[in-house]
C-alpha cells in the first residue's frame, strides 16, 4: 500500500463507510461532544485518554485508522502521534465532524 497522507477528506470517509472498507474509524472527542453528535461507525477514544488507552489499539495497528474530532485539530494531533507510535495508516479527518455536518449529513447538529 502507498503511504497515506496525513489527511482524508469527508467525502473519503464518507466513501470508505459507503463501501465498507476495512478502516477503523476512531472519533477522539470528549464524551459530552459524542453524547451530542456522533457519527454512525466510529467509536469514541478520547484524546484525553489515549496514551493510556493505546493497548486497545494495538489490535488496528497494520490497519487504515481514520480519526475525527470537531474541526480536525485534536485528529490531526492524535493521527501524528499514532504514526510516532508505529500506526502508519493513522490519518486525520480534515475539516471534523464540523464539516461532516455541512458536506456529508445535515442532520447532524454543529456545536461552538
């Protein structure tokens, strides 16, 4: 496979869920923001919690991981150091839930 960049777009995600590719699709928000909005498919580790969550990784580690946050910053963090951590595939979901909410799925209320 040839290296992925450090971002995928919505519309990439969108079509990685729309033909079930295997990725793992991790949202890194806090758990108030996912009880708000959450997007079907992706499970909730928090960037609070992940240098001490990792292990739970470990299993998705040769695997495309796509990470979303709210607006791409905390994803884009979390997808760098996942790849310091050995996770190659990790990328960052650019624009977040934010953007997933304009381009994707109107249905999903955005927050400030």
């Amino acid at each position: 496979m040839s290296e992925l960049g450090l971002e995928i777009s919505v519309a990439e995600t969108k079509a990685l869920l729309d033909s079930e590719a295997d990725f793992y699709f991790m949202d890194c928000r806090e758990q108030n923001e996912w009880d708000y909005v959450s997007i079907e498919g992706a499970e909730l580790l928090p960037m609070s919690e992940i240098q001490g969550r990792i292990d739970e990784l470990e299993s998705q580690k040769e695997r495309h991981i796509v990470i979303h946050c709210h607006h791409g910053g905390r994803s884009l963090q979390v997808a760098q150091w996942l790849r310091q951590q050995g996770f190659a595939q990790a990328q960052s979901m650019a624009g977040g839930i934010d953007v997933w909410s304009q381009e994707i799925d109107g249905s999903k209320p955005r927050y400030s």
